[in-house]
C-alpha cells in the first residue's frame, strides 16, 4: 500500500488522533506552566511549609517515571477513592511531570534577574508581591522562555505515553492501525511526521515570537 493510499484510507483516523493529541498537549501545557509558577515561587519562599510542599512536589515528580506517574494517577487513586477519567488523567499526568522541570527553570530565572534590579524595586518601595509582579517576573519571563520552548516540545513527545490508558491520541490509532494492517513503516511513519510538523511549525514558531514580544517589551530588541 503506497502511502497516499495508506493516507486515504486512514487519513480520518490519524487527524482524529491528532485532535486529541492538540487538545491533550493544550491542556497539559496549561497545568504545567501554572504549577511550575506555583512551585517555582514556592520553593523560593521565606515559609517553610509553603518552600517544603515545593520540594517535594518538584523531587517526586522529577525523580520518577511519567508513566509510572501515569499508572499511578490512573490505576492506583481509585483505590483511595479518587477516580479520573482516562482523558483527564492523561494530561494532569503529563502536566505535572512537565510541571516539576519548569519549576527549577521558573526558580533560576527569578534568581538570575540582576540584583540591582531587587534593590531598586525595594527603594520604590514596592510590597513583595507588586515587586514580583511588576519588576521581578516580566524580567525573569525573558529568561526562562527559550528553556521553556524546548520544555514544551517534550511535554508534546510526552503526550504520546497517554495511549497507554487507551487514550485515543495519534499514537492510539497509530498502534491500532498497525494491529490491523501491520503497516508498520505507514503507521508509524504518519505518526512521526505529525509530532514533527506539531513541533517544528506549531510550537518552535510561537515561542520564538514570544521570546521577541518579550524583548521588545524588555528593550533589548
């Protein structure tokens, strides 16, 4: 079977794959930037318990497995009572493990804003909270973009672990497809052309324009 014949035929099943790969990918990358600040914050933070609960969130979801993670959050927490759908826990799994990494990068980023720029916001002033806000962290967000660009790139591949709970992402119907037909070189060939495409036109492009957006914004454009 050529592949324009093999794209014919199958081509329903791997955009429906796709689909749900985007959207897992989204939602994932929403959860992972959103605790990554929390975490990152956290494990700066002059209180103990709040700088605690960050460590150890960061260690055991860095010191572990994604899919371990993944059996866990989707096997095992039925067994205290907390049942996710097999969708869901696809992509807080993947969110929090991605999460944990962008802590570390959101906590070097803040540490390497220069430390004139802490002394001026204390000369302005400023409560910590505004100084984070409005000195600290838009500062600190030029740094720990291009890191995050490549982080979501791997938060993309990462996704793919999801068709282990039968999600049915594109490497789902790529397993499935070639189940039935053991065209292993179509299959799989479409499936790795597609995470490419994602990658390398879809999220390369936007953090490169973001990282820009920021320069402007931080004058060194």
């Amino acid at each position: 079977m050529t592949i324009w014949d093999f794209l014919e035929t199958y081509g329903a099943r791997i955009a429906s794959g796709t689909l749900v790969t985007c959207a897992q990918f989204g939602l994932a990358a929403i959860i992972a930037i959103v605790v990554a600040l929390i975490a990152g914050l956290g494990k700066l933070s002059h209180n103990g318990l709040i700088r605690g609960v960050s460590v150890i969130y960061i260690e055991i979801f860095r010191g572990t497995s994604l899919l371990v993670q993944l059996y866990w959050i989707f096997f095992v927490l039925p067994l205290f009572g907390i049942t996710l759908p097999k969708f869901a826990a696809g992509f807080i799994s993947v969110g929090l493990n991605v999460g944990s990494y962008g802590a570390e990068l959101v906590r070097g980023a803040i540490q390497s804003v220069p430390k004139g720029q802490w002394e001026a916001a204390y000369a302005l002033s400023m409560s910590p909270a505004r100084r984070m806000r409005r000195i600290i962290l838009p500062q600190a967000l030029g740094l720990m973009l291009p890191p995050w660009g490549n982080l979501l790139i791997e938060l993309l591949k990462g996704t793919a672990l999801v068709s282990l709970i039968s999600v049915t992402d594109l490497m789902f119907q790529a397993k499935q497809i070639n189940a039935s037909t053991y065209l292993s070189a179509q299959s799989f060939g479409a499936a790795l052309v597609v995470y490419y495409i994602l990658a390398r036109f879809l999220i390369t492009p936007f953090m490169r324009r973001m990282e820009r957006v920021m320069a402007r914004r931080l004058g060194r454009a």
